[in-house]
C-alpha cells in the first residue's frame, strides 16, 4: 500500500473548450446568458501529485447548485448553475452566468478566440481515498479503471471555473445564448435516447442469445437471464455443472457394482453353505430348516463374514450416493474404495467375525 498525503479540499482541472455564441452582452431577449459544461468525464486525470478517479455515484451534490468562479477564485464570482447531472459516469452542468464585469470579461475573451476549459473543486475526508495498486483495475463511474491511482470517494461539489488549462483532456465548457441553449439541450437529451436505445438492443441480444444456446434447459437459461450473465459466463457455469453430474453419476455407478458384487459373493456363499450336508445333533439326519421353513444361522465363519461384508458395503454405498463421509457409525474417506473401506471397518468394529474369517479362509486355502 503507497502512502498518500492530501489535503482535505482541492480541485479537479478538466480540460476542455469553451464557444460562445455571438452577443457580446451578458442578456438577450430570453434572458441571462447560459452556459454548459462538461465539468469531469469519469476518466482518470492528473490532481498534481498523482493519477486519481473521483467516483460519482458516492459524490454529494447541493440541491440549490453551486457557484461558478473564474480560476476558482471566489473574489470572481461569474455565474450560477442550474442544472447538475452525472448521467451516463460524467458530470454536466448547466447554469448562468451574473451581469457582472468578470462575467463580461470571460465572454469577451472567448470571442475574441480564448480557449476556456472547465474545473470543479470538491471537498473530501483522507478516509474516503482507496489506493488502487498496479496490476489492480476497480469499476469507477461505469467502466474499468487500471491502476495505479487514487478512488475518490463520498467527495462534496463545492464550485465550478472556468480555466485556462486543465487536467480531463475529455471535457468542454461551452457559453451559450438563446437558441443554442436549447440546441445544446436537445443534442444532449437525444444522445441519452440513444445511448438507452443501445443498451436495450445489447440486452434483448443477450437474452435471444441464452435462449437459444440453452433451448433444451429453459431453467438454466431463465437463471442466467436473471443474474445479467454473458453468453461466455452461462456456457462457463452449465459446463461445470454437467461436470460435476457426471462425477455424481460415475460415483453413483461404481457403488451400485460394489453392490452388485457383493450380493453375487453372498449368493455364492449361500449356495456353498446349501450344499454342504449338516447333521443333527444325534448325528442320524441333515438338518435342512428349523421346522418354519426358514433356514438356519449359518456358524460357517466365511458365510458370517460374507453377509456383514455385503451389509457393510451397501450401507457405505448408500452413504456416498448421498454424498456424505459419514452415519450411523460409519465413515467413507474421500476417493476410497467402498470394498476395502468395508473391510477395514468389518475388522476394527467385528474384530472376532473377522480372524475367525481369517482363520477359515487360511484352512481352506
């Protein structure tokens, strides 16, 4: 972060130029001499120790106008304005000049081929400054500023001048009379037409353009209308959205073949189990079923563990087609295999069902 000192008050100098029409007196047959100004653009200019951008949005404008000096000099007081907009990032004034000697002796030079420029000053608090760095760019007054410079925030118009020189290259002061204020009017309320007519026809663009990209999901497409996305940004985020389904789908997939298998393992198991004769206590007859038509516990180790394997491997698959690592007491690390994650379960919560399945299975083998 650059350190910064500034003052509490100090004006910005706007480049510009300044016509005037042809009276020489400061009244016509409508009144007052008039005049208009583009006072700042939005754009970054030069405030004598460093880059800076004064943010509109935030800046508080009297309600009854501000005064207008010459060099901003309070003891050469010319006008009055009337009229204060930020419309479209920039700051225009309007307003008209005093029957005053000061005021005659700035139209009087500008007639005579005086190139006028516009300046305003403003008062701010050293709170209200943010330092925008190289390498950083910041939205200021509706376009994208680089660093470095200065935000300007919360400021307070106190006056415009009319100057000599100035710092915006993007500004103009113009006095008018009569007719070409109206003019003047005119022209700037029919580039607002336009420049609204423009980003009408960007925006109904826009919306054509989701439409018809995402036809076969008009959910999605409605959602990117509603949060103003480009065509570029909804085609970023369906695209990790259909990744994402797919990873859920593949996970989804690889648990029902864990599944799968394990009720295959445990049908094997069962079916061994059936084949092999079982004698009664005497020792003269099979036992086949407890008298209910149901069969039996089976007391082989390797059948027993079969079936806690199968139990285990489904509840472990159910917990992460839901998408949690953890329930009921069991947990499901990030990536594992659910066969071997059963496993290792089966031996710390069963400890004995497991070396008894050990055991067996070291006999039989």
């Amino acid at each position: 972060m650059r350190s910064v000192t500034i003052p509490s008050r100090f004006n910005l100098l706007s480049t510009g130029s300044v016509a005037l029409g042809a009276f020489t007196d400061l009244k016509d047959a409508s009144g007052p001499r008039r005049f208009s100004m583009l006072a700042y653009s939005g754009a970054i200019f030069d405030v004598g120790f460093g880059k800076a951008a004064v943010q509109l949005a935030t800046m508080a404008i009297p309600d009854d106008g501000v005064p207008i000096f010459r060099q901003h000099d309070p003891n050469k007081f010319v006008g009055r304005s009337t009229g204060i907009s930020t419309e479209g990032g920039a700051l225009a004034i309007d307003g008209q000049f005093f029957d005053v000697a000061e005021a005659e002796e700035v139209a009087s030079l500008s007639d005579q081929g005086a190139g006028w420029q516009a300046s305003i000053g403003f008062a701010i608090s050293f709170d209200d400054i943010d330092d925008i760095e190289r390498g950083e760019s910041r939205e200021v007054n509706g376009r994208l500023l680089d660093g470095p410079f200065l935000l300007l925030k919360n400021t307070t118009l106190k006056e415009s001048s009319f100057v000599p020189l100035g710092a915006d290259p993007s500004t103009s002061a113009v006095a008018l009379s009569g007719s070409d204020y109206q003019t003047v009017q005119l022209e700037r309320s029919k580039e607002a037409r336009m420049a609204e007519a423009e980003a009408l026809q960007q925006e109904r663009e826009r919306v054509k353009g989701l439409t018809s990209a995402f036809a076969k999901d008009a959910g999605f497409a409605l959602e990117a209308i509603n949060e103003g996305l480009s065509l570029l940004e909804a085609k970023a985020r369906y695209s990790d959205r259909v990744i994402a389904q797919g990873e859920a789908a593949a996970i989804e997939a690889a648990a029902a073949l864990e599944v799968s298998a394990c009720r295959i393992a445990e049908l094997e198991a069962k079916l061994a189990q059936a084949e092999k004769p079982r004698a009664n206590p005497a020792g003269s007859l099979a036992i086949t079923g407890a008298g209910d038509g149901s069969a039996p516990p089976s007391s082989d180790p390797v059948s027993q563990w079969q079936a806690a394997m199968c139990a285990e491997v489904k509840k472990l698959s159910d917990l992460r087609i839901n998408g949690a690592t953890r329930g009921g007491g069991l947990q499901l690390s990030q990536g594992a295999n659910v066969r071997a994650q059963a496993i290792c379960n089966l031996a710390l919560r069963s400890p004995d069902l497991h070396q008894d399945f050990l055991a067996a299975s070291n006999v039989k083998g």
